[in-house]
C-alpha cells in the first residue's frame, strides 16, 4: 500500500469521524502533555473528568509546579498508576525550573523530562510543533498490524523497533499531527481488539488481516505475566470521629497515599484470626463484639488483585501508637488526603466520614 495513500485516507476518516475533545481544540503543549500522561492505562471516558479539572485547577505548568504533591495526589485519586502523578509533578517543576516554564520543542528534549516516554514525546513534540515523529501506543500497534500484516511480538524489542520504524515512515511531514491523532482515534473507535468494523473499514479490501481473516490473531503480544493475589487487613480505628491513618513510604503500590494500618498475609482469614491478627498488631485484647468487619472488597490493579476487608472499632483509653507514620485525623482532613480508591469506597459505603 502506498504510504501517502494510507495517511491521506486516514486524515478524510478522521475529519468525519473524529470526536471532540478538549485537547483536541489546542495546541498548548501544556495541555497537550497533560491530556497524554492522564490518558496512559485510561480510557477517555474515565480520563475526561480528571484532565477538565487539572486544568481548572491548574491552568498552565507553573502552576501545577507550585502545587504540593499531596494536592496533585488528591487531585489524581482514583485514576491509579500513582507514579504517573508524582512524575507529572516532578516534570512540571522541571520545565518551569530548566526550561523558563516552557516546554521544549524536539522529541529529544522532551524525551530528557520526568516521565516523558518515546510516546509522549511523540505526541507532544508533533501535535504542539508540528514535528515529524509517530506515535506508537497499543491502537497504532493495532492498526498497522492489522493492515500491513505484521507478526512480530509487539513486546519483543524488535518488534517495538520495526512498528517504530513503519510509523515513522508513514508519517507526512506536511501533517503530522492530524495523522497521529488519526491512527490513534482510528484503533480506538474502528479498528478495535475485538469485533472490529472491518464491514465498513476504509481499507477493507487492502488490509492483511481482513483479507485474511486473521483479525483476532493480530498484533502479536506475548503473554503478560501472571497475577498474584494479596490478601489485605485493614484496621480502622476510631477515637471520637477521628480514624488512625498513614501515609504510605514503602515501594509499593499507592505509595505517597494515606490508609488505615495495614496487615497483610499470604492467605485469606476467617474472621476469628482476623481479630487475632489485630490484637497483635497493637498489642491489645479485642473481643469480637467490640469490632465491626465489613464485606470482602475486590480491588484489581496490573497484575495483582487485592482482596481486603476492614475491621472498625473503638480506640481503649490505653490505646497508643507506636508506629510514627499513624496518627488520628480528624474527618475533614482525611477528606483533603490523597487516598486509593479502595479506601475511599470502604468510608463511602459506610459512611464513615
């Protein structure tokens, strides 16, 4: 297939099928990079909220630089994959700090910011500069896949070079950021994982893998490694209408995030250890009509499933803590923590707050 044939019909379906999104009306680099790190392991309609408040929130990288960690935390809750915040942070403070609070203008240097990978600099670098550099994520691996015809692992390094290569020869120098936008919105909206629109496909009769019928068989992807189950306990206790929380330090998921204390273990308890677990924890002799333990809560992230339930009860006026990362607060201000989303469905479903 001619190059210039596939982008130029990709550019017609994308003006008419496109749809209308926020960061679509801008070129602001700002806006551009917050839109793509938000937009990482979200799906859009998840994502839309998050990136229209960030940007009333904040409204250019300065300001965002200024924000305490905890406040873009906060922000962020809800959307997982924590890091991406911190990151996003760190490389804000950067560009005001290196770069007089504007982003740099090639994929190379923006490649050298917090957290900016070959992608995201990519779509930064073509959409706000109109430089000429593909983007390549799982709908543009998708798409040319299926297309052209190839088979190689697209988590191998050799395959992530030779689809890298294939973009980039197919990107126009006169439009790079309509293309770009158009095999990404393309593999997200038409030529989808499963049950593609291949009976109303632009390119029907000239893709490999319809032609083939082998829609289901590309992209080739490795297996992903196996998901472990974790098992977590968490203990709320209460003094007055304060809860005892903690903000995470270890390298660990939601770390930088508040919870209760936590106790894990590498099977799931009845509800009699659970209580002994506990009263080992703080060293005390909880009966088990003086706890409340809620339902199971499932809570799945990359690769791990956490299984947790919480057990509340009452502060004993000998009640201490030894552990300097735990203290009271009050309702208000765990409102204002940063907290993972499974703790905040446990306060929301029992009204705790």
């Amino acid at each position: 297939m001619d190059k210039r044939y596939f982008s130029n019909k990709l550019a017609k379906w994308y003006e008419t099928n496109k749809r209308q999104l926020p960061w679509r009306e801008t070129s602001d680099p700002y806006r551009i990079w917050l839109s793509e790190v938000i937009l990482q392991q979200t799906r859009v309609v998840q994502g839309l909220p998050y990136y229209l408040r960030f940007v009333e929130r904040f409204a250019d990288v300065g300001k965002l630089a200024a924000a305490s960690e905890q406040e873009v935390l906060r922000l962020w809750q809800g959307l997982g994959y924590y890091s991406r915040a911190r990151n996003l942070h760190r490389c804000a403070k950067e560009v005001v700090q290196n770069y007089g609070s504007r982003f740099p203008e090639t994929f190379s240097e923006l490649r050298k910011l917090r957290g900016i990978g070959d992608y995201t600099a990519a779509a930064i670098a073509s959409i706000s500069f109109g430089q000429p550099v593909a983007v390549v994520d799982g709908n543009v691996y998708r798409v040319l896949s299926r297309v052209f015809g190839l088979d190689q692992d697209i988590a191998s390094p050799s395959g992530k070079l030779l689809f890298s290569q294939l973009a980039n020869e197919l990107i126009p120098i006169d439009q790079p950021a309509i293309h770009n936008q158009a095999v990404m919105e393309f593999g997200a909206l038409h030529c989808t994982p499963r049950n593609p629109k291949c009976d109303t496909c632009i390119f029907a009769t000239e893709c490999f893998a319809a032609t083939r019928g082998l829609q289901s068989s590309l992209p080739v992807k490795s297996k992903l490694k196996r998901t472990r189950n974790r098992y977590f306990y968490y203990a709320v206790v209460r003094k007055g209408s304060s809860l005892l929380m903690g903000q995470r330090s270890e390298k660990d998921i939601w770390q930088g995030l508040y919870d209760f204390a936590l106790i894990e273990t590498p099977k799931r308890l009845g509800e009699a250890n659970i209580i002994a677990a506990v009263n080992s924890r703080f060293d005390m002799n909880i009966e088990p009509e003086e706890v409340t333990i809620s339902q199971l809560y499932k809570h799945i992230l990359t690769h791990q499933r956490i299984f947790s339930r919480f057990i509340v009860f009452d502060a004993k006026s000998s009640f201490g803590v030894s552990e300097g990362s735990l203290k009271f607060y009050s309702p208000k201000k765990i409102a204002a923590l940063p907290k993972p989303a499974l703790i905040s469905r446990f306060l929301d479903d029992y009204n705790i707050l």
